[in-house]
C-alpha cells in the first residue's frame, strides 16, 4: 500500500541532468573560491601573530620601563594621602607602592593593547589592493 503511494508521488518526478561539464566547472568554481577562502584566512592569522608579536614586545618595553620608574611613581604617590575612611569601620590606609605597580601593570596592559590595535590596522593596510 504505501509502496504505491511513493511511487504515486515519484511517477512524475523526471528532474533535468546537467552535463558534465557544467557539473565540472560548478565544482572547480566552488574549488577555487574554497581556495581563496583558505588562502584569506591563512593571511589573517599571519598579519594577527606579526600583531601580536609586536604588542608583546611594546608591553614588555612598557614594563621594563615602568619597573625603572616604580620608585618615583611610588615617591610620588607616598605624597598622596590614600586612606579611606568609612563611618564605624577603622581608617584603612592604602600602601603607594600597591598602587604604583598596580598603575604600571594598566599603563603597560593599555600599552600593549592599543599597539595590538594598530599594528592590525597598520598590516591590514598595507595588504588592501589600492
């Protein structure tokens, strides 16, 4: 019974076959855009690690720099009086040097990250046809 049914439904069904050779150049059309993509995304990560690279080498520079500086950030900052005084709790005073290396590990964080950013831009740039 339901055999007939299916082939009631499929007695009619005659779908066009193309040739082979419009089978062959769909197929190597859709090859070579696979290609591209490939080869796209393999270009992205290159310039991404160059990116990369260069913005650990800036954060690191920006450490080593900071850390010379730490003891006129912290000189500086021990001028400072940081304390927080909060009603029915004991002063709670806060030491300059935690602060110091606190603002040298953001500067060199913010450092490091906006170098990322524009060494991205920069080498995507450089790679766009004019």
């Amino acid at each position: 019974m339901e055999e007939d049914k299916l082939k009631d439904i499929f007695k009619d069904f005659n779908p066009d076959l193309s040739s082979d050779n419009d089978f062959m150049s769909r197929l190597e059309r859709s090859m070579d855009a696979v290609e591209i993509v490939k080869r796209q995304n393999a270009e992205i990560h290159r310039r991404s690690k160059r990116a990369i690279a260069i913005a650990a080498l800036a954060g690191f520079v920006a450490g080593v720099v900071m850390t010379i500086l730490q003891p006129h950030i912290c000189k500086w900052l021990g001028d400072i009086d940081l304390t927080i005084s909060i009603p029915s709790v004991t002063t709670v005073a806060i030491d300059p040097a935690l602060v110091g290396w606190i603002a040298a590990a953001a500067i060199s964080t913010i450092i490091a990250y906006n170098t990322y950013e524009i060494a991205s831009l920069r080498l995507s740039a450089r790679q766009q046809p004019a």
